[in-house]
C-alpha cells in the first residue's frame, strides 16, 4: 500500500476488499467474544471493530490514490467502515468499466448515513433530545449553592443547561437532594427538561495531611511604590467563644474574650508587642454586634496568648489587670513542603502527616520530605522508575526506592525556584498498574442514591472491561439497569483499553464517553493530549457512542468573568462531541449562556470531522465588490 506509482482502479479494488475481509474475520471472533452486546448496539459493536481493523494499516498512500481518482479518501468513515469502503469499491468498478456484481454489504452493517442516525439515537437515549438550535448539549457541575440557590439553577436551566453534573466526592446526599429539588422546579417553570447525571469519586490518588505550621497571623497595611501607607489593615475582633463572621473583608480574624471587647469603643487605642517584640497597636474603628472593627498602619505579627491592653483616658481608672487580656487560639497557618528538582521526597504507606525535608547548621539534608498516600495500594504496584506526577502534573519524579512501607522519588520536574506540595493533592502514575478495584466503599453507598434520583452515572477512573462489567452487575442488585453510564476516560490505562471498555459499556442501553482532559494530559503527556482527545473521538463515533467534551471549558470565564482567546477556541471544538461540560464558578450563568452561543454558531461550520460549507458572508463582499 505504500507504492508511490498511481494504481490501477482494479489494483485499489483488490486492496480494498483485502481491508474489508479483515474487518469482516476480526468481527466474526471479537464479536463472539464479546457475547451480550445489547441489541439496540449490535451493528455499532460490528462497526466499531471494522473501524479497529482499518487502523490497523498505515492507507496514507491509499487515500492518496483513490483522492487523485477524484473518490472518497476513506477520511469520514468512522460511522460506516464497511459502507463507505463498499461505496468506493463501487466507483472504482464503474471506473474500470467492471459489470462484475460487488460483494453484498453485510447484515446489519450501517449505510452511508445510518451511522449518523444510529449516533444520534444514542446520544438522545443518554443525555435526552437536542435542544432547539444546537446538536450538542450543555453539561454543567453544581456547586454547592445549587442547593440552596434555586435562581441560580433557574438561570442555568434558563440559559442553556441541558445535564445537571452533581460530584458525589463532595457535598453529600442532603446537598444533592437540595439541588435536584431545584432542578425539578426550574424544569417546571422554564418548561425546558433536563438531565442529571451523578459522579461517582472513584479511588483517587492523593497525598495525606501535611503537620500544621505555626499558629501565627501576619496582617499589614497597603503601600504604594515609595512604601507610604495607602489603606490600613482592617481587623475583625470577635468572641473567641462564639466567633462572627465579618461582613466585610477583613486582613486578620483575632478571637479575645467576649467581655474584654465589650468595653471597647471607636477610638479606643489597643497596645501591645507583637510576636517579634515589636511595639504596636490598633485603633478601634466600628462596633458589629459584639465584634469590634480595628485599624493598624503597621506590619504586625500576632500568635495566641499575645497580651493586649485597652489604653483610654476613661479607662485610667479601671485597674490594670481589668484592660489586659490575652489573644485567644489561632489556627495554624497550613504547611506546605518545597521542593526543588534532585530533591527527595519520601512516600509513606502511614498517613501520619506529613513534614518539610529538615537540613542542618550547615545547610546539609539530616532527613528529606516526607507525605503520606491516601491508597495503601499503591505501595503494591509501584517500580523502580516508574514515573510520578504529583499536583495536577505541576511536580515531576521517578521513583528510586521501593519498600512496603514507603517510596522515595527523585524530583525531576519543578519550577526554578520550586514548588510548593500540600494536603490532598492528586498523584498520577501513568505507567503504573494499580491493583484497586475502580468503586470504592464510598461509591457503593453514593451508587444507592444516585440509582433513585439519577439519569446517568459517570465513572470515575475506569480502567479495564471488568471495571464496566462490575458497575453493571451492581447497578443490575439496585434495580439500576437502565441508569445511563458514561464512562470517564482519565488514565493511560482507560485509554490504551478504549475499545474493550466500549464493548463492554454496549452491554446496557445508554452509555457515553467523557474526555476528562485533565487527569488525562497528565497521564499521557501534554504533548499527546490533542493526538489522543482526537482518537477518543474518532472510536466513540466509530461506536456510535456519544462524547462529553470535558475539564476547563471556559474555565477563565467561568471563574473570573473573563475569557481567554484560546478557551474561546476550545469551546468551539466542543461542536465535535455531543455533549460539553462546564466547571462551576462564580459566572457559570454567563459562560453557559456564551457557550450556547458559541455551539449556535458552529453548528452550521462544523459536524464531527466534517467542514459545512455554509455561504459566507465575506466570500459574498468579495464577490460584490469585484
């Protein structure tokens, strides 16, 4: 097939029924092995395995001799492998002027078209009709508000959302319920239905608790360039008994006696020396109930027990000790553990917390950093050189020793001037085989109450067939057969398995694909990320299995108000997928309005792979003009 010389259209004839006679002995044994495929997946389990033997071959020099006949080039078969190759053979023997009948298409294999249709079908199956105007639907993740808040759900609903995602690794069934009972009331009031999908957690990778800092807070005022004092801090004084919360921004939380504060007065003058031995003082500026509002142009330094003393003239004549008291407890700041590329970090099967690296007079290392893991399995699985990513990929090492106990990893990977690990971070091991089961005890109670008040279940750090086989066994115990299933593609493993998980997941009626991007780009490489979301994308459709294009969807906008050029981009490539998912943030409403606004206008450019060639707009100035 790599022959640069143009072939003859019965040469390519023979090639093509070679490819079709191996898609059509790959499917015969896959298809045998994969025995309860539902029937409404039957030609989409076919299709995709005729798909899988296509891409077995490197056709680049095919295509170019069939696009140089002026024929298909076989670049838009993913929803009909054999129909389309079928066409092609076709043409080519009407070329060769061949009366010779062609080869039947086989039963049930999908016509041009019918994969489209087949894909559609399923995707209203799992995430219900498309809304008027767009193809692809609007997920969105709740945040906690969401249950209390029912004009925020109102405005989402209102505004475009067609799934609801409620994260069951947070929250909790009280939370869930509030959101869904505002979701229900928003379907009834806009008249616009919706469908909610549950995650489940899964067992994520994390680091344990880091061992407290110290128990001090710093507030200071603002300065300008010359170091002259814009604004004071603003300090909010409350009972260390029953504490409030300020209804301002305040720089500092200082807790004292409830009766000490109610003798304080605005103008009042607080003395005292801070941690440093520094003199100081704040100057009572408001009354809030039975908290007090106190200014400093000063740095200062304050930690628990620190003396304070109320200095008026109208209190000159109370006794010393009665101005005096004493700060109350301070949380202690969170430690965080830097660390710097050759350094050493010590992974601890205990999950006692955990302590920066310690160095001598002398600068030198008496013992290095050191963290627990949230999951005694992974001392189970990991190797010497295996590689780790800890933070969202921010951090890069490779592990150097291994006991039962612990692992020791080199840092490879870090900003020059370090960077900073704490509590509960996510650690990825992308060429690591862990041996833990993808549901953990928590999503088997979660899974109770996502059975009753669901549409769909999304499954987290799925890895391999037997993980989907598990899921539908135990939903089948709940009376949970026909909850939708989208199975989160986040891990190297999940991806290099793709096709068994798809032929697994065609075992029940609704399911889909997620391209949780995130934890994916870390496992496989930023690198590859847009090689392999395109591969996902090319087997779901093959599958006719509808995609959630996923993690950082107008994040920017969706958090600060603000879009950045390349998310506006990113967005756009959403029209790709069936779905799109959009994180929370403070301006959720805005970016699910501006996302539907963008899917609107792509839809007539832009259908899977597939350019629509609209009439535009400049060619007709062009045109005009000339």
């Amino acid at each position: 097939m790599q022959n640069s010389i143009q072939l003859q259209p019965r040469e390519l004839i023979q090639q093509l029924n070679l490819l079709r006679s191996e898609m059509l002995s790959l499917e015969a044994t896959s298809l045998a092995e994969s025995a309860g495929v539902h029937p409404d997946h039957r030609a989409s389990a076919a299709n995709l395995i005729h798909y899988l033997a296509l891409r077995r071959h490197d056709i680049r020099q095919l295509q170019s001799q069939l696009a140089a006949l002026g024929l298909s080039s076989l670049g838009r078969t993913e929803p009909h492998v054999i129909g389309a190759l079928h066409a092609v053979i076709n043409a080519l023997r009407r070329l060769d002027g061949s009366n010779e009948a062609g080869a039947a298409l086989p039963d049930g294999a999908p016509e041009m078209g019918e994969g489209a249709a087949l894909l559609e079908n399923n995707a209203e199956a799992l995430l219900g009709p498309s809304p008027t105007g767009r193809n692809v639907r609007i997920m969105v993740t709740m945040p906690q508000e969401a249950a209390t808040d029912y004009d925020l759900v109102r405005d989402l609903v209102l505004h475009g959302m067609d799934c609801m995602r409620i994260n069951c690794a947070h929250d909790g069934p009280d939370a869930w319920s509030g959101m869904i009972r505002n979701l229900r009331r928003a379907e009834k009031e806009t008249g616009r239905a919706c469908k909610i999908a549950m995650d489940l957690a899964g067992p994520k990778l994390r680091t344990g608790s880091v061992e407290p800092g110290p128990a001090v807070l710093k507030y200071r005022p603002k300065r300008d360039d010359f170091g002259r004092v814009i604004s004071p801090a603003r300090i909010w004084l409350t009972p260390g008994s029953q504490p409030e919360h300020a209804p301002a921004h305040a720089d500092a939380y200082i807790p004292l006696p409830a009766e000490w504060l109610a003798r304080l007065k605005p103008g009042d003058r607080v003395r005292f020396r801070d941690a440093r031995g520094a003199s100081r003082s704040l100057t009572i500026s408001g009354v809030d109930g039975n908290s007090r509002w106190a200014q400093s142009s000063r740095t200062t330094y304050v930690v628990p027990g620190l003396v304070l003393e109320l200095q008026t003239r109208a209190n000159r004549r109370i006794a010393k000790a009665l101005r005096r008291t004493r700060v109350g407890a301070i949380p202690p700041k969170a430690q965080t553990l830097r660390l710097n590329v050759g350094d050493t970090l010590v992974l601890t099967r205990s999950l006692e917390p955990g302590r920066p690296a310690k160095y001598d007079k002398k600068k030198q290392l008496i013992s290095p950093a050191r963290i627990g893991v949230t999951l005694p399995e992974f001392f189970d699985c990991m190797r010497v050189g295996d590689p780790i990513s800890l933070d969202d990929g921010k951090i890069g090492a490779i592990v150097r020793t291994v006991t039962p106990e612990k692992v020791s990893v080199e840092i490879t990977h870090a900003r020059p001037t370090g960077e900073k690990l704490g509590a509960e971070k996510g650690i990825n091991v992308p060429e690591s085989e862990l041996c833990l089961s993808s549901l953990t005890k928590d999503d088997l109670e979660a899974l109770k109450f996502v059975v009753k008040h669901a549409d769909i279940v999304s499954y987290s750090f799925v890895r391999k067939e037997a993980d989907v086989l598990g899921l539908q066994s135990r939903l089948a115990e709940l009376g949970g057969e026909n909850l939708g299933i989208i199975l989160k593609i986040e891990t190297r493993e999940a991806f290099d398995q793709l096709p068994r998980l798809l032929l697994a997941a065609m075992r029940s009626r609704a399911v889909g694909v997620m391209i949780a991007r995130g934890d994916l780009a870390i496992e496989c490489g930023y690198q590859r990320l847009a090689e392999v979301q395109e591969e996902i994308l090319w087997l779901s459709e093959a599958a006719h299995m509808p995609v959630i294009w996923a993690t950082q969807v107008l994040e920017s906008l969706a958090k600060t108000g603000v879009p950045s050029r390349s998310e506006i981009t990113d967005a756009a490539m959403g029209e790709r997928a069936e779905c799109v998912m959009l994180n929370k943030g403070p301006y959720i409403v805005t970016a699910v309005r501006t996302l539907d606004d963008i899917l609107h206008r792509m839809q007539s450019h832009q259908e899977k792979k597939r350019s629509m060639l609209r009439k535009l707009q400049v060619a007709s100035a062009f045109h005009a003009g000339a």
